[in-house]
C-alpha cells in the first residue's frame, strides 16, 4: 500500500497535494482498495465554490475549501486510473487553496497509517 510523504490525508481517506495556490485532491490507496474497482466517476462541481467539508460529487470533499479549477477528464473514458493510480493519474479535481490554515487539521503520511492501522 502506497503513502506517499509529498501529501496531506484527511480522515475521510482523501490525499491533497498542494502546488502552490492550487491543490490536487484524490482518494487514498487504502480507500480505491477498500472500494474496490472505480467504473465511474460523477463530478458535478466545476467553477463552483465550496466550503470546508463539501461534496464535490459522488466522493466527498477533502477537509478544505476552495474553487474547483478543473475536473480530471481522463476519469470519464477511465474511472479505474483512481484504481491503477490514485496518487498521480488517477487524481479527481483540482481546487484553489483559500485558506492554506486548514490543511494544518490534515494528517502526514505516517499519522494516517496509522490512522488505517498499516
């Protein structure tokens, strides 16, 4: 199982990985296990904004607000990428950062091992 250090986790087994004022947001290696196989993918939410906790679609929000820039295309033809892939191609939104404080409340790839208990 694959818990890369360069995110940040929530308790809701979403990844965000932050670049710059901008931030990818997927599900964990733990969660697309869990899950089983993805064959579909339904985000709604682009150009919204949403707050802290919101739903951007079908998978709910990574615990920290912000504007949903772009919606992984790759994810409508091949919605098992966030199987083969969770932490690269298989990505699900990208959001802007409004208030960067909110990631501190995520956890590090160690403290969410543990969290999973792996």
């Amino acid at each position: 199982m694959n818990f890369p250090e360069n995110v940040k986790y929530s308790t809701d087994h979403e990844w965000v990985r932050v670049e710059g004022s901008e931030a990818y947001v997927g599900i964990t290696d733990f969660a697309q296990d869990e899950l089983g196989e993805i064959v579909f993918v339904d985000i709604t939410t682009q150009g919204d904004a949403l707050e802290q906790g919101e739903v951007f679609g079908s998978i709910e929000a990574v615990k920290t607000g912000g504007e949903v820039l772009e919606i992984n295309p790759k994810l409508d033809d091949a919605p098992e990428l966030v199987n083969k892939d969770p932490f690269g191609e298989g990505w699900i939104i990208k959001i802007t950062v409004q208030n960067a404080e909110e990631l501190s409340g995520l956890m590090s790839a160690d403290a969410y091992k543990a969290f999973v208990g792996k």
